[in-house]
C-alpha cells in the first residue's frame, strides 16, 4: 500500500486532479453534477473517468467500487464556496442549495473510510457550524487533522487568493509542505502571461482560440485608457466616473474597473474575471481585460489545457465559470505532494 488513490469530489474541469496527477497521485475518478466540465476533465486528466452526478446521491458503496485494492485511497471534496463566502454575508446561506454539500462529504468518508481526505475552501468557511461539524466526524472516525489558511502566493501561485486547506489522515500525523516562495520571489503576472501575443477588446487569437477578450463599450474603452496599472478609478477624470461612485455609498468600492501590475500578483481569480468592470481584471498595458486563457494561466492551468472541444464556440461565461471555480492546478500538486510525504514518512 505505497501508492496514493484519489477520487476528486466537486471536480469541476479539473485543476485539483491535475494538480493531484502532477504530484504522482494516481487520480481514477471525478465527480461534479456539471456534465458540461466532462470534456475539460477527461481531455486534460488521461485515465480520470468523470462521472455525472450530485454528490448528495452518492453512497459509499458506489466510491468503493471504484478504488483499486491495496492502495491508500485519497477522497478529495472542495464543495463550492459560493455559501461560504464572504460575498454571502447578510444574506440566508442555509437556503443555498450548495449548504448540505459539504454534510454530503462527510456522509461519504464515514462511508468509505479512506486513508487520506483533503477540502479546499475560502477562509470563511471556519466560521459555519458545518465546518466544525465535518472536522469533528473526521475526529471521531479517527483521522488526525491539519488544517490552516494558506497564502497561495507562498506555494507559486501567482494570485492573492487565501484558501483553507484541511488534511487528513488515519495513518498518522499530516501536515502541507512548507512554502517554497517568500515575498520578493513571488511568481508574477508578467512572468505567467507576459509572452502571450498581444489582443484588442473583443478580439480572439488565431493560433489559441481560448485567448481571447471581451469587448469594451466606448466609455469602457476610454476608462480603461485612464487607468493605472495598480490603480484605482479614482485615477479617472471625474467625467467618467460611474454614477455610484459619485455617491457616498459607492466611493468605498475600489476593487473594480482596474489594471494588474506586470511585476505583482494578480488578484483572486473568479469567475468573472474576463470582465473590466468585475474586479482588478484590465490587462497590465493593454487595453482590454484579461483573456481566458489569461486567467486559467494565473489559475496556474497549463497554457496547453483545453476546456471544450474544438468544434465548440468559445462562450466566456461558461468558461470564465470553469477557470474561476477550479482549485489552482499549482494548490493541488502541493496537496498531492504534500500527501506523498505523509506516505514516505509511514514507512
């Protein structure tokens, strides 16, 4: 049993599992109720099967199928985040049909018994009763526990993205390796997408249709020409300035209509981060937000990795989803990582 098994939960297009597969772990399932992620998961992750389904439906039998005998099993789940975050707060979360996602997780481990466990969310996430509920069943089942907000920077990532990443393990003693990266050494946007060919507002490159940008309306156009790498839109002629920026209640929102730096990190990647007026998405000196591809690269997704099929129209939203929702690829090889030295230390 010297081998690590895993089977991804809420897999998404697959950045835990590839990262997972760039670790050496030996990745044989996904699943995600989203059957448009299937070609992204499959194309990208050779021998990973993606299984369509809720994972409120799951049962432990079914997993257990799956794994190969005499190996140690790694059940990954990063339920998505949306109830979790900080964007949710002041509203009714328990309604949010994504909260029992992560009771459904821990049904499953109590099912299976897996050697390993890891969930990935928002730091957030600590502060909910089902956070401290799921971390108690690990205890009582037997798992020893570390779990721990982590700067992704620290790990090569180039985004300022905090996550909470929990460990476990009925083996032993886990822990994440320690960060590779101080301050000064950060991996940065131009070092990530500095070579990609340069674009207009709405155009697509011909040799990689997935770097492609949204257009800009005139007046956005024209923002974005005032704007500052690092700035704000405060940088702006006040002629331009959106109306709720005008009001008192708008002058506190400075996290939207901005340029990345070329030698920081960029903001958090979401799911809308193909749009200007989203967040810190404008290109660091051209005129236009950031790409798709772009962002999957700051997601740390190799510049190879495809999320439809060649036959199919690039949509952004639907892809921009995909890209934002991922665990970063670079995250899950630490995770993986992380859990192949757990394994080499029971020897």
């Amino acid at each position: 049993m010297n081998s690590i098994t895993a089977i991804d939960l809420f897999c998404g297009a697959g950045g835990l599992t590839h990262g997972l597969i760039k670790a050496g772990v030996n990745v044989i399932a996904g699943v995600d109720v989203q059957k448009s992620c299937k070609y992204a998961y499959e194309k990208n992750n050779y021998g990973a099967e993606f299984v369509n389904m809720d994972v409120r439906e799951l049962t432990g039998m079914e997993l257990n199928a799956l794994y190969p005998k005499k190996s140690v099993r790694l059940l990954a789940g990063c339920a998505p985040c949306q109830p979790f975050s900080t964007y949710s707060q002041g509203r009714d979360v328990k309604n949010d049909k994504k909260w029992p996602l992560l009771y459904a997780f821990s049904r499953l481990i109590g099912e299976v018994l897996p050697e390993l466990v890891t969930m990935e969310n928002v730091p957030d996430v600590t502060k909910h009763e089902v956070y401290h509920d799921f971390v108690g069943h690990l205890g009582s089942l037997g798992y020893r526990v570390w779990a721990q907000k982590i700067y992704c920077p620290n790990y090569g990532i180039p985004q300022s993205r905090n996550r909470h990443v929990l460990l476990a393990s009925r083996l032993g003693d886990i822990k994440i390796l320690e960060p590779i990266r101080k301050p000064k050494k950060y991996r940065t946007v131009r070092q990530t997408i500095g070579n990609l060919p340069s674009l207009r507002a709405g155009e697509q490159c011909l040799k990689d249709r997935l770097h492609i940008s949204a257009g800009l309306s005139s007046i956005n156009l024209t923002r974005i020409k005032h704007s500052k790498p690092g700035g704000t839109w405060r940088d702006w002629p006040e002629s331009l300035m959106a109306e709720c920026h005008r009001k008192a209640t708008g002058k506190t929102y400075v996290s939207v209509y901005a340029r990345m730096s070329w030698d920081k990190v960029s903001p958090t990647i979401t799911t809308q981060s193909y749009g200007f007026g989203n967040g810190r998405f404008g290109h660091p000196d051209q005129d236009r937000a950031i790409s798709l591809r772009e962002a999957a690269m700051l997601q740390t997704f190799p510049k190879s990795y495809q999320f439809i099929p060649p036959n199919e129209k690039v949509q952004l939203a639907p892809i921009g989803t995909m890209i934002g929702n991922a665990v970063p690829v670079n995250l899950g090889k630490v995770i993986g990582r992380s859990f192949q030295q757990h394994i080499k230390s029971m020897k």
